[in-house]
C-alpha cells in the first residue's frame, strides 16, 4: 500500500517536472579584440560549448572569406576583413546564427 | 423534535443526492463532445503558398519572448496539407530573406501536422520586414515565400 502510494506521487511529480519542451538553440557572440582580431565564441543555449562546430565569415556576395571551426575553447579568432561580412554560426541546418559586420564591435 | 425528523430526511436523502451530482456534467457534454474549441486561443493565422505547398503559418498574437540568452524569439506553427507530409524534408523560417540555403532560418520540428519553430527576431523592427519561408522537398527541390511580419507578429506594436 504504501508503495503503492510512493509510486502515485513520483508519477505526479514526473507529471508535473515535464514542462513545455525548449529546444535548445544555438548562440554565437563575436567582439573586436586587441587591433584588428575578431573573436567569436559559439555555444548552445543549454550551456553547453560547441568546440569543432564551423564558424564560417562571408562576404556579401556569398564568398566565403573564413573558413574555421571553433577551438577547443569554443572560440575562433581572425583578422577582420575589410569588406562587408557576416559571421555563420553553423551548427546544422536550421541551426545557424548569423552576425553582421556591422554589430561586431 | 423537529430537529430529529431534519436528520432523519438527510439520513434517507443524502444518498438521492449524491447520485443527481452525477447529472451536474450533463449540460456541459454537448460543448465536450464537440469539435469546435471550448477555449479558443488568440492567435492569428495567415495561408500562404510556397511553390506547391499551401501551408498554413499560426502563432499567438503576443510579442517575441526575451530568452535568458538576449535574443527575441517567436514560436510560429506550421501546417503542412496532410498530403504533402512525406513530400517536404524541412520547412525554415526566417525574418528576411535568407542569403543562401544555410541561412535558411529556423528549422520547424515536432509533429509533422503542425512543425513548430522558434524564430529569431530582430531587436529593432523597422516595420518592412518579412517572414520568409524556406521548404525544401526530398527531391531537392527548394520553395521560398513571404509575407510581412506585421501581419503575423502580434502583441502590442
């Protein structure tokens, strides 16, 4: 009986612990450091790293100007292109963040 | 003495009673049974046809929320012709238009009745932009449309 009464209440608890379902989505961050450097550190919005997840820079006429995958650290430094860019987070189709030269400061 | 005979029909009735509770649902079983939404959610709707595929956007009228990570995102709801569900490999969308196929935007996951995808939108809107839609079929085949994000944004403006 009193199991009986213990497994009643953990399935009320796994009940009600099921929230909504939150995809987790991918979440890129870039600055300007030291000079002309750009670093971008990439990850997930569950906490976690994405070291060896590509981080591709193109420019406005689709030429891809930095071909990279983030370090071990979950970062990727490059010198900062002189023409207009975007930075590709790129961790699956539908998975992508992308940055504007313009809001990399 | 008049008390005594009170507890005597309580006694007698209580039982009567507690079988009429069991009549209480019976006004509310026509709404249960049905199929018209007893609560009906504010969301706005827009049909919208991407190449071959007509398909249905849906999404609560209210703003973007704001995730612990900065970004703004909107959850939109798709719903694909239960015809065409094994024809489509992926439905994307994305505030403007995408620059190539690996920006296509979000990708739309979950029940392939109605695929949902949390969108990013951008902090500031200038009023002009719009809601692309990127489907891609298991030939290859890519489809795109849009239409304004104002007319399927929703909250306060």
């Amino acid at each position: 009986m009193k199991t009986h009464r213990l497994f009643a209440l953990a399935g009320l608890f796994a009940l009600c612990a099921a929230g909504a379902a939150q995809a987790h989505y991918p979440i890129c961050e870039c600055r300007m450091v030291e000079g002309e450097t750009v670093q971008c550190t990439g990850g997930f919005s569950d906490g976690s790293k994405a070291p060896g997840v590509v981080l591709d820079v193109i420019a406005y006429d689709e030429q891809v100007l930095v071909k990279g995958k983030l370090g071990p650290d979950s970062t990727l430094s490059f010198q900062r292109p002189a023409q207009d860019f975007y930075v590709l987070f790129d961790a699956g189709p539908g998975h992508t963040v992308e940055i504007e030269h313009t809001a990399i400061k | 003495m008049r008390n005594d005979s009170m507890r005597h029909y309580w006694q007698r009735g209580k039982f009567h009673l507690s079988a009429l509770m069991m009549l209480v649902p019976l006004p509310f079983l026509p709404d249960y049974f049905s199929p018209k939404p007893i609560f009906v959610p504010p969301e706005i709707r827009r049909d919208i046809a991407v190449g071959p595929f007509p398909v249905t956007l849906a999404t609560y009228d209210e703003a973007p929320a704001r995730m612990p990570t900065g970004e703004r995102m909107k959850e939109y709801r798709i719903h694909i012709r239960p015809a065409d569900i094994d024809r489509v490999r992926g439905v994307f969308l994305r505030v403007g238009k995408p620059r190539s196929l690996r920006t296509a935007g979000a990708l739309a996951f979950g029940n392939p009745y109605e695929r949902e995808a949390d969108v990013t939108v951008p902090d500031e809107l200038g009023g002009r932009e719009e809601l692309w839609v990127t489907m891609e079929d298991w030939s290859g085949g890519v489809h795109q449309a849009s239409l304004p994000l104002g007319e399927i944004f929703g909250g306060k403006r």
